[in-house]
C-alpha cells in the first residue's frame, strides 16, 4: 500500500504552502513514513474532486445535487458523516446536504447506518450517531452552515477540505480543513481532523 508518500505530500503543502487540494486519511494507528515516492505524480494525477457545496456571498452555500446524488458509497459515508457534523440549511428534520446524499430526513436510519459503516472506532462518529445526527436549524440563536465543502479521493486517501460558520448567541466562529483520512478494508481511519475535536479530548 503506497498511501504515505501521498499523505506526506498533503500535509507539507497544507503546513507550507498554505494550499493544496488533493485526499488524506487513518484513524487511530500511526502511519509510519516511506521513502519510495515513485508513485506521487501518478497518484495526483488520478485524483478525484466532489464540489459538494459552493461558496457564495451567503451561507450555507450552493449544494450541487448532481455531484451529491452520485457519489460511491465511501465518498457518500464520509459526506454524510460531515453532513452531520456541520449545517447545510438544516430546518428540524432536514438539512440540504443529507437529503441531496438520498439519505432521506437529517439522522435518518440510512444516514446513521452508513456513518456506522464506514466509522465504526471514530469518537465523533459515535457521538453524532448518539445524538440522532441532530443539527440546530439556521438561522436559531446556536447553529451551524458550511460555506464550502470538498471531498477530494485518490488512492486510499481522502481529503475534506470545508469552512464551517459556528453561530452561538451573536458570536461567529470558523473551522476550516484540511480534515484528512485513510481508507482501509472498508473503514476510514483518521489521520487529522479539525471538526469536534472536544470529542476527542
């Protein structure tokens, strides 16, 4: 498996560069370096990008619906595990990014089984899965809206790059990527992840 010659590659321009938009990825085991990088410009080339939401001059921004509704499975768990972890329009019982994934009303019984799935050991996937995948509506005195969000894929890396508004009582805050991720025998494994890190703690 010649994954870490990619993950290196990512999280030097994210640390040095300040950009770069390629996939990352594990979730509790280290992942120890290699040294043959022979395969990096065939990986980059191979790599796939899902514009899920757009940014606009508002928030949440634009969902494409052609891009959500026609994801692989993986890509799909790891859109709606974000989808869960942050706002897209949500009104109670539906938020825009869960519904154009075709997993029906936000905290559905596809939505949590899919995230199950594919994050079985991740302390955030549990944690939202608890709590039914519930997300303030927008707009109320707490909530949450991505102004964007990325999934880009090559190899068995995965990288979501986002920028997520957190409104509480007046006050905004942001988070933003580069959350990074392995794919492995079905299951994400999480290399780096900015979002809900009080979870993790």
């Amino acid at each position: 498996m010649k994954r870490l010659p990619i993950l290196n590659m990512l999280l030097g321009c994210y640390l040095f560069l300040g950009s770069c938009n390629n996939a990352q990825q594990d979730n509790k085991r280290p992942v120890s370096p290699r040294i043959d990088d022979s395969t990096h410009d065939a990986k980059l080339q191979d790599s796939v990008r899902y514009e899920l939401i757009h940014d606009t001059d508002s928030i949440p921004g634009n969902i494409d619906y052609a891009v959500a509704s026609q994801l692989k499975e993986p890509i799909q768990a790891m859109a709606a595990f974000y989808a869960a972890m942050g706002g897209s329009g949500c009104d109670g019982e539906k938020c825009k990014l869960t519904t154009a994934l075709g997993l029906g009303r936000q905290g559905s019984d596809a939505h949590q089984t899919l995230i199950t799935k594919y994050f079985p050991n991740d302390k955030v996937a549990q944690t939202v899965v608890e709590q039914d995948c519930y997300l303030r509506p927008s707009g109320a005195s707490n909530f949450s809206d991505y102004d964007y969000l990325r999934i880009t894929e090559y190899g068995d890396s995965v990288r979501v790059d986002y920028r997520l508004l957190q409104y509480s009582q007046g006050k905004e805050t942001w988070t933003e990527g580069p959350d990074l991720y392995v794919l492995e025998d079905e299951v994400f494994h999480k290399v780096k992840r900015n979002l809900w890190t009080f979870v993790e703690k």
